[in-house]
C-alpha cells in the first residue's frame, strides 16, 4: 500500500500544478519536486491493519529568496485535508519537518526545500479504494 499512497500524492501534487519525479531535473524545469519515501512501518491489528508512511519532498527551486519554496509548502498544506478525504486509505496526514537548504553543487545557488509528512494509514474489510 506505501508505493499506491506514494503515487497518489504524486498524483496530489500535479494536480495541483507542480513539476513532480522522484529525480532531479535540469535547471529551466524549476520549481521541481521530487518525492521519495523515507520510512514506513506495519501493525497488524484484529480487525485491520495500521501503517505509517512518511514521505519527504525535494523541493528545488532557483528563486534567490525562500519565498517560492514557503509558498509551495503552504498550498500543498492548505490542500491536504482534500487527499485525506480522496483516500479512504489515509486517517491522518501531518507535516513532521520544513528545512530550506542551499544547495551550491549544482553552480549558483539553488534553494532546496527538504518537507516531510507522516500518514498513517488504515487497512480492513471496512476501507476500500
């Protein structure tokens, strides 16, 4: 169920009009988010079953200031009681962490935006989608 909730936020986030993969792209494909898993577990319960997912977001963008990075996470957030209530699946969504990064590898100073959100998910007879 991780990779279906992983790709459905994926499908989240483009609807919503954002650029997204799981690599990095060329600079001119910018604001550019990459989603990639970073943790998950599994309980088993008697009537169903609970995981937690965590997604982390690349957010990477050439704007010089924070701001196109701040805004990006502040609809993804105003947006994200509707992916709960599209996904039966999902019983709780939070953002755990918001770092901004200068990433000065890739020559001038790109801003890297680092986002994680914690789902907990819920499967059993009752739950479908």
């Amino acid at each position: 169920m991780f990779d279906l909730i992983k790709q459905k936020f994926v499908e989240y986030l483009r609807g919503l009009g954002y650029t997204v993969g799981d690599s990095w792209v060329a600079r001119g494909t910018l604001p550019h988010i990459n989603v990639r898993t970073n943790g998950g577990s599994f309980r088993p319960l008697r009537a169903a079953r609970d995981s937690n997912l965590t997604l982390t977001l690349d957010i990477f963008s050439d704007y010089h200031g924070e701001k196109e990075i701040l805004q990006i996470v502040d609809n993804v957030n105003s947006h994200l009681l509707e992916f709960i209530d599209a996904n039966p699946q999902v019983i709780y969504a939070a953002q755990i962490s918001n770092h901004i990064l200068e990433d000065k590898e890739t020559g001038p100073v790109c801003k890297h935006g680092v986002i994680s959100y914690s789902f907990t998910l819920a499967e059993g007879d009752e739950i479908s989608g």
